[in-house]
C-alpha cells in the first residue's frame, strides 16, 4: 500500500476570522504521486481541511471505498483494480476544499505481457476456421446482381478461406502501390492485395492526389493483384471552414469537429449536404473502376464502436471517428445509407467487409459490439484490426468473430506494430490458429520489418500476387 499525506495550511478553525474563508490556504501531497505494481492494490489519501474536500474525476479503475471523517481531518480508501492492459496507466485526482485545490498522482504498472507461443508451423491440412465453430459461410454475395469479377472474386476468397492466408497491404495516403513495391524489393514477392484509401479525397481541385486517375490501380490489377478500396471520411471541422484548408480533416469525436451524423438524415443540414457531395465523389471513382472491369474489396466507416463498449463508462470510452459518435443505430443508418445509395447509382463490383471492434481480446472490461452490426444483407466479410498482437490473441479474436458471425468470412483488416510492440509473426499466427481470410499491415511506423515480411512471403500458407488465380 502506498500511502499520500495530503496537508493544509491555516489558522484555528474557530476563529471566526478563518471561518470567513474556511479553504486552506494551499494543499500539498506528500509524496506527489503513487506508485503500485499491476495487482490490485489500496492507496490512502489522507486530507486536512476544516470544510470537508471534495474529490475530482475517479477514473474507472479507481473507486473510494471508504472515508472516515473527523472535524479536519479526513481519510480516504482508494481501491485501485489489477491492471492487465500491457500499458502503464496514471490517474490525477484532484482535491477541492473552498475555492482551493490541488492535484495528487497515482501510477500503476502495466501487466506483463505474454510470451508468444514458438510452436512450430504445420504446413499440413489447416484446421477448420473458427474450430469447433459450425461454420456455413455465405454463397452470395450481398450486392443485388453483382458484377462477374466480382463473384469470382469472392469465390476466390471463398476457396482459398482456412486452407492459405492472402497477403495484403496498405498504401500510403497517397493513390499509389509504393509499399508494395517496397515489400516486393526486400522479398522478391509482390503482396497479392493493395489497398487504396480515399483520405483526401475530400480536398478541392487537389493538385497532390487525383483520385480521378485510376492508372495507380488498374495497373495493379492488371498485373494479377486484388485491389481493396477503404476511406477514412474526413468531414469539416464547422460547416463555416473551407474544405481543405483545415489540414487534413477531421475524422475521430465531435471535441475535434461539430458534424453530427445524425443529421445526415436531414435534407438541408449542412452535414446531409457534405456526406451526399462526398459520396458522389467516391462514386464516380468506384463507377470508373467498374467500367474497367475491376472488382474490389470495400472497407467504409472502420472500427465504428471504438471503445463505447467499455463496460464501465467514462469520458473517455466512446467512438474515436465520428461516423460511431452517435451511437449503434446511427451508425447502421449511415451504412445502408452508403449501400443503397450506391446501388441506386448503379454499383455492383464491390465486396462489402465491416470491421468489428470485437472487446479488444478483454471480455471483463469490454462487451461485444454485436449492436453496432449493419446486417447479414448488408455484409459479405467482417474484418478485425490488431496491433501489437501475440498470436494466442490472434487466435481467440479470430474464434470469438468466427462464432459470432459462422456465415461470413473472417478477416484481418489491420494489423501492424502498435509503437514498439511488435506484431506476431504471421507463420506463427496460422500456427495458433488463427485463419484470417487475409492479412493488411498499415504503413509508416505501424508497418512490420523486413524481417517481419521475410517470414510471411516465404510461408507455404501465404498467397503472394503471382499466385492469385480468379
């Protein structure tokens, strides 16, 4: 147990001249911060004051789990919960007596992170996806009338789903294959998907990206690769800023933006008027892929619930993007919305993939977020993201979406470093058991070693692009 003394200075409580101004005149904590192992622990903080104090904000994993009180001096219980996040946590808490108050720390260290299991790769019949999971994976795709390359496709990724892993990657911001290139330049082997993002497409007459010069995909699939499209849906930061002159645009909670995706539905609101200019935009672009007889991949409004099925709600657990800001039931909204409008213009080459947050491998603190789900008509595969990811945890995110969701294809539509936490090897991922129709790694500093893709291109288990046959 560790222990903060935190001390007042004043005169007499009786004097009626103090009483005037009861606050002492400064609050100190001795010592300034707390510092607790992993495991569960108490801290007592002890406070001196002739008006009973008033605590600030208690995080989730703090509770006051009692407080004794005499005339000036009063004594708290802090339980602290075990930590098992594989990162150190700090909480400041502040102590208010009057118009005074003062700040007092506690950190607690984070939970040791498992070994990830060396088993060795078995090359052999694969295990079935999800186990002892009665699977019956979907047929069909969900688009009415889809485009011909785009049902080989899917029956392609249907073929190959819990015998091989296809290898995938993600470009830069930019509408290009340059990290494909990398990875082909250190391992002698192109990855057999790029995914291309829509990032920037929101920028007016953008002399940096022009996302209406398909060239940068075509000729990825032209050389036998499977192209992916995701978009990270930038939206103003006020319906008075210029598009385009607010950096990069906003994607993550309102605190960063006022655009509300619940007004989306109200024709005339400036954010109904944004998300239909917008969606035309991609649409066009889409709609010329089409035209070239290009099937992709199609990953929209990501990792919707964020951490808004926390089990213990706090300022902090929400959606990160707005597009899940305003709940399960608007989120959903906006995507029929995407999907109907873009079947109403015509779209039919696309494979629609939702990404689930699933509880972050931790179902004590988090929940699923089954509610957050468009539908199985509006949903062929359901991606997970990871980073930082031991294979054991590979497996049980794998499992877990598999039972989830046994009718559709499950796959990996993120992974990569998560800072210097690297991700597990994907031999060693396949070994555990996690059979992910696919693996993307994000680029920049998210982007595994050379090392890393060494291991992965050379696997018998992992389809580079001159194997794709569809």
């Amino acid at each position: 147990m560790s222990v903060l003394a935190v001390l007042s200075c004043g005169g007499d409580p009786d004097d009626p001249v103090i009483q005037e101004d009861p606050a002492p005149t400064s609050v100190t904590a001795s010592p300034a911060t707390s510092s607790l192992t992993s495991s569960a622990g108490e801290v007592a903080l002890a406070v001196t004051s002739p008006q009973r104090p008033v605590l600030g904000e208690i995080p989730s994993w703090i509770t006051v789990k009692d407080g004794t009180y005499n005339k000036y001096n009063i004594t708290f219980t802090l339980q602290v919960a075990e930590n098992k996040a594989y990162e150190p946590r700090t909480a400041t808490i502040t102590v208010t007596s009057g118009g005074l108050s003062s700040s007092v720390t506690i950190t607690q260290a984070a939970a040791e992170k498992p070994q990830e299991p060396s088993e060795p790769e078995d090359p052999q019949t694969p295990e079935e996806p999800g186990g002892d999971v009665e699977v019956n994976i979907s047929k069909n795709l969900v688009t009415k009338s889809p485009m011909d390359k785009a049902v080989a496709l899917y029956g392609y990724l249907l073929d190959q789903y819990g015998k091989k892993i296809i290898s995938s990657i993600m470009a830069d911001v930019n509408w290009n294959h340059r990290e494909a290139d990398k990875v082909n330049a250190a391992t002698g082997k192109y990855p057999a998907m790029n995914c291309y993002d829509f990032i920037h497409i929101y920028v007016p007459e953008n002399n940096w990206i022009n996302y209406s010069d398909l060239k940068p995909v075509t000729e990825w699939a032209e050389s036998g690769g499977i192209v992916s499209l995701m978009w990270h849906f930038n939206v103003p930061k006020n319906k008075d800023i210029v598009p385009g002159t607010d950096g990069s645009g906003v994607t993550c909670t309102p605190g960063e933006t006022t655009f509300r995706a619940k007004n989306v539905f109200t024709e005339g609101t400036w954010e109904n008027k944004w998300f239909y200019g917008q969606m035309d935009k991609v649409v066009d672009v889409i709609l010329g892929l089409q035209k070239q007889g290009i099937a992709a991949i199609w990953r929209p409004f990501h990792e919707a619930a964020g951490n808004a099925t926390h089990k213990q709600q706090a300022a902090w657990t929400t959606s990160w993007f707005w597009w899940g800001f305003d709940g399960a039931e608007i989120y959903k909204k906006l995507w029929t919305a995407m999907f109907d409008y873009f079947a109403s213009k015509g779209i039919n080459n696309l494979i629609w993939v939702w990404t689930t947050q699933n509880y972050n491998g931790n179902s004590v603190e988090y929940n699923q977020d089954k509610d957050w789900y468009p539908g199985d008509g509006y949903v062929d595969i359901v991606a997970r993201d990871l980073y930082g990811s031991a294979a054991s945890v590979n497996k049980k995110e794998f499992e877990e979406i598999q039972k989830t969701y046994p009718t559709k294809m499950v796959t990996l539509g993120e992974c990569g470093k998560d800072g210097s936490t690297a991700f597990a090897t994907i031999p060693s991922v396949w070994s555990a058991g996690a059979k992910w129709s696919w693996f993307m790694p994000w680029y920049g500093s998210n982007m595994p070693d050379t090392e890393w893709w060494k291991s992965a291109m050379s696997s018998p288990n992992v389809i580079n692009r001159s194997e794709v046959k569809y």
